[in-house]
C-alpha cells in the first residue's frame, strides 16, 4: 500500500503517484481518504481514480462514498 500525506490529507491505494513541487496526487485504482484538517469538518472517502492538486485545493474522484462531518454522501462522476 502506498501513502501521500501533504498536510492534514491523506491519499491510500495500491498505487499512489505524487509531485510535491507542483502539488499534484494521483490515484489510478480504488483509494481511502482520510482528511483532518484543524478547523475544518473530518471527512473521510473511498473513491476511484483519483486526481488532487494541494495547491489549488481542487481535484476529482469517481464513485465516491463516505462520510463528510456527520453527514453520508455518495457519488458518481
């Protein structure tokens, strides 16, 4: 299993690709993701195909399922 962590979040798969100077996370297969940023609501997807930019905060994730501060969500791209 391989790990990116930048900050408070968390990206866990059989595969994860990374770029620390641009920012860049990529998950290719099923991944977990954890997220506990101080102030901000826990939140905690399992998701496919997996693309995160650290620095701008934005990024995309299919069938996502999981849960978001006391709420349950799911999705489909």
């Amino acid at each position: 299993m391989d790990i990116v962590q930048l900050e408070a979040r968390r990206f866990q798969g059989d595969y994860v690709a990374g770029n620390t100077v641009r920012g860049d996370v990529s998950v290719p297969d099923r991944a977990h993701v954890p997220q506990l940023t101080e102030g901000t609501s826990r939140v905690t997807l399992d998701g496919y195909h997996i693309n995160y930019n650290y620095q701008k905060h934005t990024g995309t994730m299919e069938r996502a399922d999981g849960k978001v501060g006391a709420y349950y969500m799911t999705g489909k791209r």
